[in-house]
C-alpha cells in the first residue's frame, strides 16, 4: 500500500495542475484556438441548426427538415456505445477492490 501512496503523490502531486495548463497553451496555439475563435461555427452546427431544421419558426427551413438527421442504424450504435462507455466508468471503481488474489 506505500508503494500506491507514492505513485499517487508522484502522479498527482501539485505540479500536474501545471503540466494540464501547459499542455492546453500548447493545444491552443497549435490549433489557433480554435475553442475560441470557432465558437460561431460550433453554434451554428449545434443549438442553432436546430432552427435551421425546421423546430423553430422558419417555414423554409421546415419544408427542408426531412432531408436532415441520422440513421436508424447510427441511433443503435450511439446509445450502445453511451451504454457501454457508462457501464465501464460505473464498474471500474467496483471491480477494482475485488480482484482475485494471486
């Protein structure tokens, strides 16, 4: 149990704060900051294309909601991939304690 306790202080000691906030300018840059400058284009390609598809008040867009959305397909791959990604984060801290003992 010592052997853990070090490898947590080593790992997640007071200089990995530093470490994320160093490795996120460095992302940043390389990316011109996109998170930033590529709000518009998030916006527009999430909560407002919501309007664009015809939930909102546009006539024309409406006309045109039928052309959009997914398959029936891509639907059962998306919830079986949040179910299964939702199982292994809920499990793993169980199943951590409770491993068999050479």
């Amino acid at each position: 149990m010592k052997i853990l306790e070090m490898a947590h202080g080593i790992i997640w000691g007071p200089w990995t704060v530093g470490i994320f906030l160093i490795v996120g300018l460095v992302l940043s840059v390389r990316c011109h900051f996109f998170q930033i400058l590529g709000f518009k284009y998030w916006w527009k390609s999430t909560w407002g294309s919501l309007w664009e598809h015809g939930w909102g008040p546009d006539e024309k867009a409406a006309e045109n909601a039928g052309h959009h959305g997914i398959t029936q397909f891509q639907s059962v791959c998306t919830a079986l991939a949040a179910t299964v990604g939702t199982g292994n984060i809920a499990c793993f801290p169980y199943a951590c304690p409770y491993r068999p003992k050479a």
